[in-house]
C-alpha cells in the first residue's frame, strides 16, 4: 500500500536540534539572472552589468549582486523542505557577509545548520539558522543568521 506525501511537510519548533545540517542542491547563476534583478531592482551598477569595465576591474568579469546570492540562498533552502510548514515569521537577519564575488556560471549550494534553538513560549520557539553559500569548489562566498519564530506542537499535535 502506498503512503501519502502531503508539500510543504508538517514541521514545528520541537522537530529541530541544535546542529541539524541541511545541504541544498546546487543552482547555477547564468547572465540572465544578473540581468534580470538588475532590472528587478533598479541596481544597474558597473560590477554587475558592464562587461567592458569589469574586464579591468580586479574580477575581470561581472558579479552577481550581494542580495541575488542571498535570495538564491533563501530560496534553496525553502525548495528542500528543510523547514516544512513549521516557519511562522521572520524575525531578522544578522552576520550577512559577503565573503568572496559570484560569477555566471557559478553554482551555488547550502549549508544551513541550526545555531540557536529556544522555546521562547507556548505557541513559537526560536530558530537561528547559519546559512553558508558555497560555490562549485566548496568555496563559502556568503554567510549569514537566519533567525525566526517556528510554531511549536500544542494540543497533542504529534
């Protein structure tokens, strides 16, 4: 007999541990995607859409925004399940740095590990995520704490 599979997966607070580790596939960033947040942000700086300058630049090529490789990053680890349904709200992101620049044709994975776990009250707990982005050769070029509030088990929930 079949079992059933239901997205996003039922998740809280209680089903998280301090070092639980999640490694995300990987997801290449093309030319288009510079493009396209460039023209979705209205950030049409040098490093990122001049070729002809950045060929003399200390690159050489053009890089990916600092905020594009933080979205892709968020939005890894969101397409793995990692979290299920059990994130309530945002509560802040600190530590954010940009360790080393992101070219088309780089693909980046995470590595996110739980570095703070707290019941904070009966409803919500407190989860603080390190997310570290890392490139085809295991380079880090990104960090950054994830911190947000996770439903807790009430009433029996298993």
């Amino acid at each position: 007999m079949g079992r059933d599979f239901t997205d996003p997966q039922d998740k809280f607070f209680e089903d998280f541990e301090l070092g639980d580790t999640m490694t995300t596939r990987g997801r290449t960033v093309d030319i288009g995607d510079i493009t396209n947040f460039a023209g979705l942000t209205g950030d049409h700086y040098q490093l990122h859409t001049d070729a002809r300058f950045m060929a003399d630049n200390r690159f050489g090529q053009r890089i990916a925004h600092g905020p594009l490789t933080f979205s892709l990053a968020v939005g890894l680890i969101g397409l793995s399940g990692f979290y299920g349904n059990a994130i309530a709200a945002l509560v802040e992101i600190t530590g954010l740095k940009a360790t080393a620049p992101v070219f088309a044709g780089d693909t980046v994975h995470v590595v996110a590990t739980v570095k703070v776990h707290e019941a904070t009250g009966p409803k919500y707990g407190t989860l603080g995520v390190e997310y570290s982005v890392r490139n085809q050769e295991g380079e880090e070029v990104m960090t950054f704490l994830q911190t947000m509030l996770a439903k807790r088990r009430t009433n029996g929930d298993a």
